[in-house]
C-alpha cells in the first residue's frame, strides 16, 4: 500500500516535454547529467531549480558547477515582472529636484532620456 507524500508514491516514469540535458559536476568532483524538464527550469539566487527524470522531483544545482551554463540560461524563461517600470530611488530624487528647481545637468538630462514619459 502505497501513502501519499511517501518516497515510494513520488517514484513514477517521468518523461520531460522538453528535455534539456544538464551537465554537472558534484561537490566530489563527479560528472553527473541529469535530463530536466525545460519547463520546469527557475533560477532562485545562485540556484537552478529544475524537475528532473525519471522521478520528477526537483533539485536544486549550484550554477556554479553546471558545466552547460550557457545553454541552462538560455532556457530559463525570461521574467518581464522583474524589469524595473520607472526610476530607482536615486533616479527619482535626481528628477524631483531638477523638476522642483527648474535646473538641469548631464545626469538629469540622462535619466530624462531613459524615462520620456516619467
């Protein structure tokens, strides 16, 4: 009998969609490939988090040791939230004093160019 949650129950044949193949080398010195679900790919700081077979689970590689990088980061997808929308704290101060002032520098006038419509 099988429980749910249990190691025995997550053990299955799991066949990627779009497999991508990732060289590692572990903290031993060891080649490991491991054959990943393109979809599943995400980075969490120095990590990538992948689903692998032929269990599906997840693990996490250091992207230090991933002798593919190249390839594993062109497969993680791009994440257009994370862009910035508008100037950063120092941007703004620059932008509201120059605004407040009616002055100008090189450095407003650059920020200016890099938000138009701010």
């Amino acid at each position: 009998m099988r429980v749910a949650g249990s190691r025995e129950s997550r053990r299955s044949d799991f066949s990627p969609a779009r497999p991508l193949t990732i060289r590692y080398r572990n903290f031993r010195g060891e080649e490991k490939t491991f054959t990943a679900d393109e979809e599943s790919l995400r980075r969490k700081h120095n990590h990538i988090i992948a689903r692998v077979a032929p269990t599906g689970e997840y693990i996490s590689l250091s992207r230090d040791r991933i002798q593919n990088l190249y390839e594993v980061d062109g497969a993680l997808p791009h994440d257009v939230a994370r862009e910035p929308r508008g100037p950063n704290a120092r941007e703004r101060q620059v932008l509201a004093y120059h605004k407040k002032y009616k002055t100008t520098s090189p450095l407003y006038e650059s920020i200016r160019a890099k938000y138009p419509d701010w």
